[in-house]
DNA sequence: TAAAGATTATTAGCCTGCTAATCAAAATTA
DNA sequence: TAATTTTGATTAGCAGGCTAATAATCTTTA
C-alpha cells in the first residue's frame, strides 16, 4: 500500500506557495508606479547596458524569445524603452531606454527596496542572509548559472 | 544623488529568479504524467476532503475565484475531477474526484517527491531544514496563514 | 411579500511564463 | 554563385495568476 504524502512538509510545496505570492506581492507594488512585476527586470538590464538585442537580454534573464517579446511591448506601451534596427544586422533590434526609463529609475528603485523590506519583514538579519545563500545554491542548481562573482 | 542599487544583492530578486524556475520545473515534472503544475495543489485539496464547491478551495489554495474555475476546467479536460449541482444551493457546484482522479494518486506523488528530490539536490539535510522554517515564516507573513500544525 | 444585498460561478481581458510554427535576414557550405 | 542552415523576431495559443463585470441564486431586511 502506498504511503500517501504529507504535501505539506515538502520544501517544494512551500516553494510554490512562496512563490506565487511574491509574484503576487511584486505585481501590487510595481502596480502602484504604473509597472507590472516583469518589466523592471528588463529595466534593470538596460540600466546595466543600453541598446541590447532582445535575445541577449532573453538569455540574460533566462527567459524565452516570445516572453521578452511581449514585455517589451509592453514597456514601449508606457514609454519606458523604444527599438532601433541597425543596418549591421536586418534581423535584430536593439531596445534603448528612453528618456522617462531613464530617469524613472530612482523610484523604481526605491519601490523595489520598499518590496524587499516588505518581503522579509518577518526575518532577521540572520536568516535574511541564510536565505540568500540557499537561493543563490537553487538558482544554480536551476539555470546552471552559478552566483554573481563569476561575472556573465 | 540617489544610490543605485545592486538588485543582485537583494533577496527579492533572487527569490523572483528561484520562483520562475520553480514553476517552470514544477511545469516540466507534472507534464511527464499529462498534467500541469496548478493542477495538483486542486488534487490535493480533493484528496484531503471530496467534493467541495470552488469558493472553498480557492481560499485554502489561496488563489482567486477565476483561477480555480480555469483550473477545474483543465482538471475535467482530462477526466480527474467532475462537477455536480445539488439541490440545497443553487449557485454552487462541488467538485468530485473522478476515479482516476483517485487512482492516480500514487503516480502524481511519487513524481512530486522526484521533484522535490531534483529541487533540492544541491541542499544538505539542515539547510532543507533551515529552508523549510524561513519558508513557512514568509508564508505566514504573505498570507496571513501560519504554520500547519495551527490547523485550518 | 418585495426589495435590497450578499454570494457563487463565469466571462473577458491583461501580464508572465512556455512551445510550436513562420518569416526574413545572415551565415555557411557545396 | 546557389542552396542550405542558422539566427532573431514575431504570432498563435496555452496555463496560471490577477481584476472587473455579469448573471444567477440565496439571504436578509424593510
């Protein structure tokens, strides 16, 4: 006879749990400054480099073609970022910053900061750090894409 | 002039990084056994307790009325669960394992812990401990639903 | 009883993910 | 050069989240 699971103590459980209200808690904030949750991490590689092709930044963000697609449209829908094509390549286009996404970004920020601080309310200094060396372990584990100091 | 951040060095960014690839495994595992990931955490409200209308497991799985309507949808596509009317309210409708929404189970669990397995390969025994505990406290503080043992 | 309010399910539509399929342009190879 | 393959962007369509708006059914209140 099988053993029936207890879903509930499984870390994954509580992962996914985690996971769809943070997306949820990330939506409501970046809502509040007109954003939606995916955009800023798109912002956020621009403010890194400007004029990226849309492949590159996919590939930066470990996301499909399509879905980089889509949020860029969206973030030219609100006058964050507008394309380019270069004679250099017909296929690609480059996505720059425009004026607003630019300086847009000190409230972004700040709103990003507030959602951090929202987030870990209930840690402490401790575990906030424990958390983040567990995640950095996840996220390599998932993507193969090992913590920051390796560089990109 | 204002400091600008290092979204690397935060946990939320880290945490949205972790939970997309979470759901993309979660996604991939279930879809090896025909299903999708949301669709469990339905079968499993079912199993702990059969036939309850949609308002009730929207608000144990913490997810809007819609949501589990497109669910239940999917879940009937592929004959695991079924809907029925009773007499006593006519604006709800329960929804009722079907048997091979019962005899698949076993199947549906065993590939949940291979995907808890695949998950948390890269953690030790303490740290998936120490994950579990910092994971239950971020949920209590989301959702205002504190640990299990507080019951329901 | 009749009217007003609350509850349940559903539809429409949006964002973030995905895959599969297209199309144009570039690069490679015969 | 010509044919083939690869690459980059896009569209269509699906799942899982959401909010807003409807419709139908209860429940409550006047």
């Amino acid at each position: 006879m099988a053993e029936l699971i207890k879903f509930e103590s499984t870390v994954s459980f509580l992962l996914a749990k985690v996971s769809t209200a943070f997306r949820n808690s990330l939506e409501r904030r970046m809502g509040e400054i007109g954003l939606h949750g995916g955009q800023i991490f798109v912002l956020f590689e621009l403010w890194k480099k400007d004029g990226q092709r849309q492949i590159d930044l996919a590939k930066k963000l470990d996301i499909a073609a399509p879905t980089i697609n889509k949020m860029i449209k969206g973030l030219i829908d609100v006058n964050l970022v507008e394309r380019a094509r270069y004679d250099d390549d017909g296929r690609s286009t480059r996505i720059f910053l425009t004026p607003l996404g630019i300086t847009m970004r000190p409230q972004i920020e700040a709103q990003w900061l507030e959602l951090e601080e929202y987030c870990l309310s209930c840690l402490n200094e401790t575990e906030r750090m424990i958390l983040f060396n567990i995640l950095n372990k996840l996220r390599s584990n998932y993507t193969g894409r090992p913590d920051p100091e390796d560089g990109e």
